[in-house]
C-alpha cells in the first residue's frame, strides 16, 4: 500500500491550500482516514480525521478553516485549509487505515508535504 501525498506549499497569511493523499495497492477497504502535522521541535499532532461514513473530527486550532474530505471511488484524502496563518507552518502527513485483502487493520503514512505559511 502507497500513499501520494501532494498539495502543500509557501503560501502568504489568510490564503489557502488544498493537501490531497491518494492511496493505492491491496485495499479491501478504508476506514479512517487522516491528517497529521508537525512543526519544527514540536511532536506531531492530529489536524483532522474522517471516518468511513464522514464523520468528522478537528483540533480545535483548525476549527472553522479547514475541511477534510474523502472520495471513496479514488481512494483519496483531501484537506482544504482556509485563512492560514503562521502557526500551520508544518509538515502534513496523512494516515490511513485499511482492511487489506487479508482482512487485516493496517495503518500506513503518507511521505509527508510541507507547508510553509508567511506572515
């Protein structure tokens, strides 16, 4: 199992980005999909999850700015981020986890996409 993670980039306080995370390889299913980020001397913390059925959580830092979104057919992870400021400047990562065609829970990382908002 691949995750492409891409969208991330410079971007000036109060625009906005969209980070996508596609997955690919022996999938049965996904369950809850993810993304995580982590700034520079700081451990990586939970942004955003969504379930199988779109149900959706957010740390309370993005609440209100950021959207995440799945599509099942693409086997895709999206998260649109709105009036961004400084402190999102991080490295993105996005987490899946999958029934594989085993039948197995697994749980797999995407490469990470850095995003760099200035102020």
């Amino acid at each position: 199992v691949q995750l492409q993670a891409s969208g991330g980039g410079l971007v000036q306080a109060g625009g906005s980005l969209r980070l996508s995370c596609a997955a690919s390889g022996s999938i049965l299913s996904i369950r809850t999909m993810g993304w995580y980020r982590q700034a520079p001397g700081k451990q990586r913390e939970l942004v955003a999850t969504i379930t199988s059925d779109g149900t959706t959580n957010y740390a309370d830092s993005v609440s209100g700015r950021f959207t995440i979104s799945r599509d099942n057919a693409k086997k895709t992870l999206y998260l649109q981020m709105n009036s961004l400021k400084p402190e999102d400047t991080a490295v993105y990562y996005c987490n899946v986890r999958i029934i594989d065609t085993y039948y197995q829970p697994l749980d797999y990382w995407g490469q990470g996409t850095q995003v760099t908002v200035s102020s």
